[in-house]
C-alpha cells in the first residue's frame, strides 16, 4: 500500500535533475494536493493515481522548467572529452599511421603520392592544434563554459573550412561534436528534445547516402552485398533514432566508430570522405544516446 511519504520520495527521486528551487515547488504542490484530497475522503492510491505516476510528474516538471545546470555540464563534459579523444586520434593518424601506409603501398601510384603529401610530422602538429582548442571549456569556470563552447565550435569550423578537404577534412568530426557540445546541454536545460530533432537527426545520417545514390545512377559506384548490407543496416538505425530509439544512437556510435577504425586500418583517397563520416555517426549517435528526451505527455 503506498503512503504520501512513499510518493513523494519517488517523486523527489526522479527530479534529481531539476534544480532545487523548482523540485521544492513541485513537491509542495503535491503536498498540498494530497492534503486538500485527503480531506475530500480519498485515499493515498486514489490521489496518486490521479496525479500520475513519478515518472510522468517528472516528465511534466521538466518540460516546464527544463533540467538544472548540473545535466547540461555533464552533457558538454561528455561530449567535449570525446571531440578531445577524437582530436588526439586524429593527429596520430595523420601523423604516424597515414604515412606510413602510404609509403608500404610502394606502387607509387597516384593515391599514395597524393596522401603523402598531407600526411606527415608537420600535418600532425597542425591537427594538434584543434585538440588543445576543444580543451578550453573544460579549463575555464563553469559560469564561461557555455560561452566558451561556441566560441570553440565556431573557431574549430573555421579551422575545417580553411584547412580544406585534405587537412581540414580530418577536422571535421572534432568540429561536429564541439557544436554537439553546444546544442546539447542547451537542449537539456530547455526540457530535452523532440520529435523534429529526433527527424532531423535521422535524415542527417542518411545524408550521406545522397552521394552514394548519385554515384551509382551515374554508374561510377557499384555496391556489392555488403554494401546493401550497410545501407540497409544504416537507414534502420535512422529510422529508429527517428522514432526517438535511445539504443538506436548507441548503435550508431558503434557504426562511426568502426568507420573511422575501418578508415585507420585501411587508408586510402576515401580516407578524409570516410573519417568525416564517421564523425557525423559518432557525434550524432552519442548525442543521441545522452540527451534527454522531451516529455510527449499532456498535463492531467
């Protein structure tokens, strides 16, 4: 049998998100609710089922109020540490592992001679550069970190743009998830995402199957059995992210990883067109995977 006190407990547990002025509020609402019924003659399970259960009390305060700054700070942690991971990978690759690749192939065929001439000890020491950039928000004081994190993904962009499709190009994925640092917390804080971000999202990881389409109508791309394999595996994550799947963006990061180690094992003219890629999976799948979801409940 359940008690106010039984309630209000699991009610306090699922607002752990919420900041403590509005969590208190809620509370006292309830608490005043439950006095107000129980001297009416109803009792502790015919109120509760009448506000609903905690989690859709919870679901409703934090559409209201959105979740507290400790959420959104946990969120660009998470993300900016993995536009840190991929930065330092980045700059190994194009340092050390591309190189040397390139110069085993000894065919001295246009696609090696081609690599090699963006890969190297001084191309390394410039991909260095963006992963001691991502690490500025997570050294400045909370209250400049938001600020921080756009002025990061804006400059860390400007960075892929000028570098261009070679340099620039391996830039890409540490730009995606230091905007992913961004958009999300502030997503959080506002009550989580919806329908249209869950769409969005989908579409952006089928974008690149735009290229692939025009590739094999103009008859210059042919796609094996496991390349239907892929494409198929691939748009069924995106319908499921479209449909707002949590596990369906964990999946997805495990996808743009394996592309981006795929991409370290076997370098090749693909390999920025391919890194870049599996950026995209990486950053929309683990933005995904952690971002709260926005309630789809309508008040009692």
């Amino acid at each position: 049998m359940i008690t106010q006190d039984d309630y209000l407990d699991a009610v306090r547990r699922e607002l752990r998100d919420l900041d403590a002025r509005h969590r208190e509020a809620v509370l006292a609402d309830l608490r005043e609710h439950f006095a107000d019924a129980t001297e009416q003659g109803r009792s502790p399970e015919e109120i509760s089922r009448a506000l609903g259960t905690p989690r859709e009390i919870s679901e409703r305060a934090y559409e209201e109020f959105g979740r507290s700054g400790s959420t959104a700070e946990r969120l660009r942690t998470v993300l900016t540490v993995a536009a840190i991971v991929v930065a330092v990978v980045t700059a190994v690759f194009v340092a050390f592992l591309l190189p040397s690749y390139t110069v085993a192939d000894g065919t001295g065929d246009e696609t090696a001679e081609t690599l090699a001439a963006y890969a190297g000890f001084a191309a390394a020491l410039v991909t260095l550069v963006p992963a001691l950039v991502v690490t500025v928000p997570l050294v400045v004081p909370r209250r400049a970190r938001g600020g921080t994190s756009l002025a990061v993904a804006i400059v860390l962009t400007l960075m892929a743009v000028v570098g261009g499709f070679t340099i620039g190009g391996f830039a890409v994925p540490i730009a995606m998830l230091a905007w992913a640092a961004v958009v999300v917390p502030r997503g959080a804080r506002r009550g989580g995402f919806g329908v249209v971000s869950h769409i969005v999202g989908a579409m952006l990881v089928v974008s690149p199957f735009a290229v692939l389409t025009r590739g094999i109508l103009t008859g210059t791309v042919g796609l094996s059995a496991w390349g239907i394999v892929v494409v198929v595996v691939i748009t069924a994550v995106a319908v499921l992210i479209g449909f707002g799947v949590r596990a369906a963006g964990w999946l997805l990061l495990v996808i743009g990883a394996a592309v981006m180690i795929a991409t370290l094992v076997f370098p090749s003219m693909l390999a920025v067109a391919l890194w870049a890629m599996g950026g995209l999976y990486v950053t929309i799948g683990l933005s995904h995977a952690v971002a709260p979801v926005r309630a789809r409940i309508s008040p009692r």
